[in-house]
C-alpha cells in the first residue's frame, strides 16, 4: 500500500510499504480522510521533542487525525466492528498502570501515540492498525471531513471544558489556528462571547469570515475584563500574559506550546487566585466532540482549506500553499 513516509527533517515522500495486519486486539482500517498539523509540521521539520527525547525516530510515517472503514478484525474483536465508519484515539496507554486503569490512559507513561512516537505507524496511508479499544464510531450525521477534525475537536472540547464557561461569560482565546478556532466555536455553542488574539491579518480575517467578528490584533485588542483565557498560540510570552489578562478568580487554559521554554511567574497566579489548566490530547473530549458535531451545534468544515492527494502532501509539509486552498488553516487527504 501507498503512505506517507518522513525518512529525514525536511524529507517525506510516498512510498509502497507492507500493508497492516490485524493483529489480537486490533483492526485494520481502509483511511478515506486523514488531516495535518503542527506536530506533523514539528515531526517534518525535525523540531518536534520527541525526536530529541529520542521517543519517535526516523523515519516516521505521521497521521493521527483520520477516519475510515473497518476492513478486517483481529483475534477477540467483534466482527460487527467489519464495515462500520470510525475514528480513533491517538494516545493508546498500556492498559495495567494506574494511570490507565483511572481513566488517564492519555498521560500513561508507557503510552503510544499513533504517528507520532514509534510503535505505531500513523494514518496518512492507504490503510491503518489500530487497538479496537482506542476506536470510536462515527454516526451518518457526521460525514469525512468532519470525522476527520473529531481528534483536534476533542482538544478543542476539553479546553473551552476546562474554562468552566457560563453562557455570557466572555472568554479570549489566543491563536486563531485550527484548535483557536474550534476552541473559538465550541465557546461560542455553550453561550460564551468569544474574543480571539492573533498576529497573521490573513488568520483574523478567517476568523472574521466565519463568524467571530471580535478577532484582533495585538494592538487593538480592547480591555475588557476576561472570564476565562485560552493560550492556543505558540507564543513563548503568552503563558505569562495569560495570567495578568484574566479576571482574579477564574481560569487560564494552556493548549498551545511554544517551541521554546515559556516562563510564568507563579506569584501573579497565585495572588490573583487564578486557575491554570493544562491540556494534553483530546482523549477524553472525543465522544463529546462527535456528540457536538452530530448535533450541528458546531461545524468544524469551513477551517478545512483544500483536500489534496497523498502525492501532493510533501510540498505542503514543506510549506507550500496550493494555489487553489481556501483560506482556512487545515489541510486533509483523500485516499
């Protein structure tokens, strides 16, 4: 089968690669749709952490944001799994240590991230192995593209979750990219008044066209008073303007990263009585998500700005833009 395969930094092409076998436990899925992001981007570009912690090595075969249909099972899955669109999880713990057995299997720390640490080879192929246990069933009200944003949705999900939101609460999320802007919707579904910060003219003019018409720049960003804050940028100095931006008493959300260290005084925390909440993985967001999407009450499709071909994604991860794309952040691939 065909797939997408990073041998290098800045190196990725298609290559014909044994196809998966559903091994105990597992199922074999037939990818229709699989998106990228920025820890695609990291991977490609070789400044991911992983590959300096020495957990993921080259090469890579990437793709963690996907759906597609169960072609084959493993021994002990049900058979009724054969035929059924899905999409899964991307953080599959071990299963024993306590972590999991608590319902922290994301954080485990003998976890294996699907395309992304080794173990797992990703979604950005013809075909994919994953556990039944990390699958999730999507329903015909949820069709590819956005069964292909549920895992992205669910980090989205989790954060505008942890803001502990009331409907006319106002809440700035910083970095109008794709999770910014679902984070963007997902607030704007419970009732909030949503503000977003951003730098690019070109991303607050996305967000501006979608609906968010309260999207600004730096330095027309106006003060008001902030409910909740929600870093979704890479902005090393954002962490620690997050807290001084935020009402006392409420909640700063941390679901950006930075690709150099942030520094945040814990004093401003502490003194403000502020809430800090950190968010990992969309593991447990993602029933939540599909539940939402199903429902219409938000409709990830718009951020999508072109489907391509797997042959076409190499230049894309290097950073060119078909001259067809739409505005949005987020690529897909049809396979």
């Amino acid at each position: 089968m065909r797939a997408l395969v990073i041998t290098a930094p800045h190196r990725a092409e298609v290559q014909d690669v044994d196809p998966p076998i559903a091994a105990p436990g597992d199922v074999v899925v037939d990818v229709q749709r699989a998106g990228i992001c920025g820890t695609d981007i990291e991977l490609f570009t070789g400044e991911m952490q992983y590959l300096h912690d020495g957990v993921t090595t080259f090469p890579v075969r990437i793709g963690h944001e996907w759906m597609g249909t169960v072609s084959a099972v493993g021994e002990g899955v049900d058979a009724s799994w054969v035929g059924r669109r899905v999409t899964g999880d991307t953080m599959q713990g071990c299963g024993v240590c306590r972590r999991c057995l608590t319902g922290r299997q994301h954080v485990c720390a003998f976890r294996g991230e699907l395309g992304i640490r080794d173990g797992r080879p990703g979604a950005l192929a013809e075909q994919v192995a994953v556990p039944v246990c990390s699958l999730l069933a999507l329903p015909d009200t949820v069709d590819d593209t956005a069964g292909a944003l549920v895992e992205p949705g669910g980090n989205a999900f989790r954060s505008v979750e942890a803001a502990h939101l009331a409907p006319g609460d106002r809440v700035l999320i910083a970095g109008p990219g794709t999770i910014g802007l679902l984070c963007a919707m997902f607030a704007r579904a419970a009732g909030a008044e949503v503000h977003l910060l951003g730098r690019s003219e070109r991303s607050l003019a996305f967000a501006r066209s979608i609906g968010f018409e309260n999207a600004w720049a730096d330095a027309e960003l106006p003060a008001l008073e902030w409910d909740a804050v929600i870093d979704a940028s890479n902005a090393p100095a954002m962490p620690s303007r997050a807290v001084r931006l935020v009402e006392p008493g409420k909640r700063v959300v941390y679901v950006g990263l930075a690709g150099t260290r942030s520094e945040l005084d814990t004093r401003e925390l502490a003194l403000a009585d502020v809430t800090a909440v950190g968010i990992l993985s969309a593991s447990p967001g993602l029933a939540g998500t599909i539940d939402a999407y199903a429902a219409g009450a938000v409709d990830p499709r718009p951020l999508v700005a072109a489907t391509v071909a797997l042959d076409e994604l190499p230049a894309i991860l290097a950073g060119q833009r078909p001259t067809s794309a739409g505005p949005g952040p987020k690529f897909h691939v049809t396979l």
